[in-house]
C-alpha cells in the first residue's frame, strides 16, 4: 500500500474551494501549479464547473477535509444559480489575492481579527436565522498592521447601498477591536472597473439608497482602491505592516529622505527639496489631500511614488494636469523593496496539522 501525503498547496486550495465555494480556473492558476489540480482530480476532490471554467470542492473533497482537519466552515454544496455564482466568485477573487499577499483566510471566527494577517469572510456569519450584516455589501474583514479594513466589491452594476447600515454593521461587528484605526477597501478587478463603478449615475426612481460613488465622498474612513491580483496581493502585503508609509519610504529614497516640514505632516517625506508621496496604498483623499496642499504653498508639482501597475492611473490623476514631476516605481531590484512585497508562495512540504500530524490521502 501507498500513502500520498498532501502538500500545504493541495490541502490550501481544497480550503479555499470549500469557503468560496466557486473559484475561476484562471485565478487559481496563478496560485497554484498543475500539479496541484491533477493530484485533487486524481482523487475526485474538485471539478470544473463548466459553464464558468471554475473550480468547485466534491463531497468527496469535503469528506477528506472533515476526516483530516478542524475549524472548518460548514460544507454548503454550490446551487449553480447565476446570481450565487457572480456574488461568490468575486469574492473568491479577492479571497486569493489576500491569500497572495500571505494573510490567511481560513479563520472561521471575527474574534481572529485581533491577531495581523487575517482575512475574515463575512458569508461565515451570515447564516439562517442570524445573520448580524444584514442586507450590507461587506463582502470581508481584513487586519492590516493595526488598521482593521471592510472590504466592498466594486463593479459596474453593483447597484446602491445605505451608507448608515454599512457603517452601523462595520462598527458593530469590529466593536470588540475599538482601538484600531478603521479603513474601507474598494476592490474589483481593475482600477478602471472600481472608478468605472464610482462614475456610475444614480437612477431616477426615489431611493434612499446611494451610489457607490457618493458614498465615496461620505465615508469618514480612509479609503484605498485595491483590485485583485498581483498588484494588489503586492498592495496588501505592503499595507502589512503598521508603519508601512515610512518603511516604503525609506525603501524608495534611502538617505536621500529628507523630513517634512512639521506643519505638513500629509508629506511623506522631501526629496531633492520638492513633497514625496507616498501613493501605493492608494488613499486617493489623502494623496489628493497632500497634493493640495504642496500646490497651495508653492511646492507643486511632488513626486509621488507608486508600485509597477499603479503608473498609469497616478499619471493621468496627476502628472498630466502638471501636480506630480514624477511617478516613482518602487525598484523590485532593491532588497528593501523586495522584502516588502514578496508574495506567498504555497509550499509543496508536507502539511501539518496543529497537532502537527501529517495529511494522507486515501490509500492506492
């Protein structure tokens, strides 16, 4: 007799098919290799749901995960009904990218948001019979650094939100981390698709509910646009670490930072002279902010300094109406910078459980 023992990468993603339900085949090939999804079909654990080229987790696949680990979410078979299908997937698409980024989101309870990393499905609380979000659009919770952030899926065609519901769900079910900074994330697959979703109009008929793009200008949070995928994973990762403006920084400029003046604590820091901004978590309110103000006291244009796939967006919000010199990117030559945005990579070692024992699947 033989003993396959399961590689993190293949229990990973059988854990990540049972809390999203539906995963794009494409998105979890940029994740996974295929040796991952030859080992999982080879057992009949997953298949493709064919209509969308996704995956979706067996009964025999969650079977294997009930025999072999705990603190899992109930297994809840996919219905195949569009709606179900677009709400989950899009989910799972940011499901992968925090999961890039190393934070992990398997955590089943909201008390876990105490510790940093964690990624907090929302769907795990929103059961029959009590469901403590409501109608809201939170679709989950993330722990950055010291930030606790609510995340919202941006598309076009999202539809309108009451703004009062979504900051009443948010501060009530965050209530037991009250000394943590709060922040809102906007993600969707692009940041075209995000500001796409913000230009939309409100429609005529008479509704209490608001468009994404107003609710934009109400939230007294901070607000960071953060699409999925490898720009995105690199934000997040980034965005880890409490002090993370200053480490990027630093990484950017090395000696050559300068400390801004203390009446413009907006400004990163100064180089050669001229306000550095630091851009990539993409607090368009405070770059805009810290923008104005150089503008007003004759220090404009900045530079700003952004991650590779964020120049263009930064170069037509600012440097084309003549604000910013320059769109640094953040050398990925650079140690420093490396160690800052290094993405997870799932293992092929073996997995252990907590208790440290190894995963077999069934005999051979």
């Amino acid at each position: 007799m033989i003993l396959l023992v399961f590689s993190t990468a293949e229990v990973d993603a059988l854990r990540l098919l049972r809390l999203c339900r539906y995963i794009p085949v494409s998105d979890m090939a940029a994740v996974f290799n295929d040796a991952v999804f030859q080992t999982l079909f080879h057992f009949d654990f997953i298949k493709v749901y064919q209509k969308h080229e996704a995956y979706v987790l067996t009964e025999a696949g969650s079977r294997f995960l009930d025999a072999n680990l705990d603190d899992l979410p109930p297994y809840i078979p996919p219905n195949y009904h569009e709606e179900d299908y677009l709400r989950r997937s899009r989910v799972a698409k940011f499901t992968l990218t925090a999961y890039r980024a190393g934070l992990s989101p398997f955590h089943t309870e909201l008390s876990s948001l105490t510790e940093n990393g964690v990624c907090y499905l929302t769907s795990l609380s929103r059961t029959m019979g009590l469901n403590p979000w409501g109608s809201t659009r939170i679709a989950a919770l993330l722990r950055l650094g010291d930030m606790v952030c609510g995340v919202h899926y941006l598309c076009v065609g999202i539809g309108l939100l009451s703004l009062n519901d979504e900051l009443t769900a948010f501060e009530n079910n965050t209530a037991h981390l009250s000394g943590n900074p709060r922040s809102i994330i906007f993600t969707g697959e692009s940041y075209a698709d995000i500001f796409n979703a913000l230009a939309e109009p409100k429609p005529k008929r008479k509704t209490r509910r608001i468009t994404y793009g107003k609710a934009y200008e109400r939230f007294s949070y901070p607000v960071h646009f953060i699409p999925c995928g490898e720009v995105g994973a690199r934000q997040l990762r980034m965005m880890l670490h409490a002090d993370y403006r200053a480490r990027m920084t630093v990484a950017a400029l090395g000696s050559h930072a300068q400390r801004p003046p203390k009446e413009h604590p907006e400004w990163d820091a100064l180089f050669e002279g001229t306000p550095f901004i630091m851009a990539a978590d993409m607090d368009f309110t405070r770059i805009d902010a810290a923008v104005r103000s150089a503008k007003e006291c004759g220090r404009a244009p900045v530079y700003l300094a952004a991650l590779d796939g964020q120049i263009g967006i930064l170069q037509k919000r600012y440097k084309s109406k003549g604000l910013a010199k320059t769109v640094l990117v953040f050398d990925p030559g650079k140690e420093a910078v490396r160690r800052q945005l290094a993405l997870y990579s799932p293992s092929v070692r073996h997995f252990e459980t907590a208790e440290g024992v190894e995963v077999c699947a069934p005999p051979i």
